[in-house]
C-alpha cells in the first residue's frame, strides 16, 4: 500500500507474474510479433498509397485497418516491452489514462472499420453499377471520420473520469498496458459508472456492428445466390472471403477474451494475461497476412513494388 498521497502514486505495470526471470526470453516472440505487425501494416499502407491500381474505395478502408491496427501496437508496445526487457514497472496517472483512451478508443474503431468494410461490399455486390457513385472518395473520407469520432466521443466519459477518482489500493495494474478496467479495480470510490457505461458501448456498438455485418452478409448471400452464372458467384464471394477472415479473427478474440474474464476465475491468472496479448496482437498481425494472401490486386501489388525496387538496384 502507498502511504498519504498514494493518489498521486504512479501505477505499477505487471509482466508475467512469477515468470519474472524468464521476462527477457518471452521478450522475443513479442518483438518479433510486434516487428511484424509494424512491417506487415506499414507495408500495406505504403502499396495501397503508391500502387494506382488499389485507389479504390474497399482499399482505402484497408487502409483505415491497417492504420487502426499500427495504432494498438505503437500504443501498447513501448510498456510491454519497457516491463519485459528493463522492469520498467512505474506508469504515471496521465500517461496511463492516454494509454487506456487509444487502446479501448481504436478497438472501437476496428469494429467500426470492419463494419464500413462490409457495408463497401455489401454496395459492390447488391448494387454493382452505382458502386463507384455511392462511395466516392469524399464518402469514404465522411465514413472514417466518422467512425474515428463515434470511436473517440464515446470512450472518452469513462477516462476522463479516471482522472477525478482516488486511488487507495495497491496500484499494481495486472497488464503491460493501462486498461480502464484495470484502473478502476484501484479506485476507493463509487465506480458504478464506470462499470455500466462500458457495458453499453459493447452493447451499443460493437456488438450492433457485428450484427449489421451479418445481416449485410446474409443479404449479399441472397444476392449470389440468384446469379445464374457459377462461376459469377464464385467471383463476388471470393472478393468477401478476405474481410470475413478479418470478421472472424477480430470477433472470436473478443468472444474468447469475454468468456475467460466472465467465465475463467479458477484459470490460471497467466492465462488471463495470455488473452488480452492474443487480443490485442493476433488481428493486427493475421489481418495484412490475410489481404496478402486472399487478394491478388494485393499480392500483384508487392510483387510489382519489389520487382520495382529490385530494377531500381
């Protein structure tokens, strides 16, 4: 416990708990994990920006998840490293709250962008001839903006609460990285709030977006399923197979890391730990492997670029 003025005591950040001495050996597969989530996403949005042939709406919403996903690396791994390779434990109270604001904020964002991503399918499939009509490049500009506002305005109540709550208890966080749900089990006041209203975002947001993209998915399947052509209908699903992946990468990780925090109390507390790493590192890095091995415009577009570069040598 901090004595007097523990409110204003720096948050402690948690590794592998009784796994401390091997730290510097799971440090590895993170950095390499982390490296390729960097070079996969940078990747992809530098041959999205350069390659002509991929300036088309459902690539710049790519682009949007690509970024997205760049954006929950770079934010958790300068402590996960930090913990892992230096015990640089010490957290302060406003870089922390930051930390937890783009974690939780740009996972909303994810499962906005995944739901703008279908709605460009569900346009290029049902309504074909209007495609480029309908998501003109000011269109998509307006979706992600709004996708990043939605994301931003409705995280921000719960967080800018953490700063005015007092912090009595042992200000040990169980992570690498601030979450709020981390924070607020610290807190020696009334969290009621804070436990309810991130309930409701779930409920409100990404659990209607996932939804929304079921239901657009089962009206693009009746769409298919009436062209006449078999080989017609294998063509507009297999320019659906890639996003579905990324659907399902995303969601079962959401759905796998509920169900051990609701569920999993007798579990091992590193399996805990386990998950949230698999939440937040297995999407950014399956989601570029994915697009690169499912989209030929993609694969067509490295193979240029470095045949390219090659020349250029």
């Amino acid at each position: 416990m901090w004595p007097n003025g523990s409110n204003t005591a720096p948050f402690l950040l948690t590794g592998f708990p009784g796994l401390e001495v091997a730290h510097r050996w799971i440090s590895i597969p993170f950095f390499v994990v982390y490296l390729s989530v960097i070079l996969g996403n940078s990747g992809l949005l530098f041959l999205i920006k350069n390659e002509h042939s991929l300036h088309e709406p459902m690539y710049y919403f790519l682009a949007m998840l690509a970024a997205t996903d760049l954006g929950v690396t770079l934010t958790t791994m300068p402590t996960v490293l930090g913990v892992l390779w230096l015990d640089q434990r010490k957290i302060g109270h406003g870089i922390c709250f930051s930390q937890a604001y783009f974690i939780h904020t740009l996972s909303i964002v994810e499962s906005g962008v995944l739901l703008a991503m279908a709605y460009d399918r569900f346009i290029a499939i049902r309504n074909p001839l209007r495609y480029t009509a309908i998501l003109t490049n000011s269109q998509v500009m307006k979706i992600g903006i709004g996708v990043l506002m939605r994301a931003a305005l409705s995280i921000m109540p719960i967080i800018v609460r953490l700063h005015w709550l007092p912090y009595c208890h042992s200000h040990v966080l169980s992570h690498a990285f601030c979450l709020h749900q981390d924070v607020i089990k610290l807190a020696c006041a009334n969290i009621t709030f804070n436990r309810l209203y991130p309930v409701v975002v779930v409920f409100a947001l990404v659990l209607m977006d996932f939804l929304i993209i079921v239901f657009s998915y089962v009206l693009i399947l009746k769409t298919v399923m009436g062209i006449a052509s078999g080989e017609e209908r294998a063509k507009a699903l297999n320019t659906c197979v890639s996003h579905i992946c990324c659907i399902l990468v995303f969601y079962v990780t959401v759905v796998g890391l509920t169900f051990i925090h609701r569920f999993g109390k007798h579990v091992p507390h590193v399996v805990h730990i386990t998950m949230s790493y698999v939440y937040f590192l297995f999407p950014p890095l399956m989601n570029p492997v994915i697009y690169s091995v499912k989209t030929k415009q993609i694969q067509t577009g490295f193979l240029r670029l470095f045949s390219y570069n090659k020349a250029g040598m």
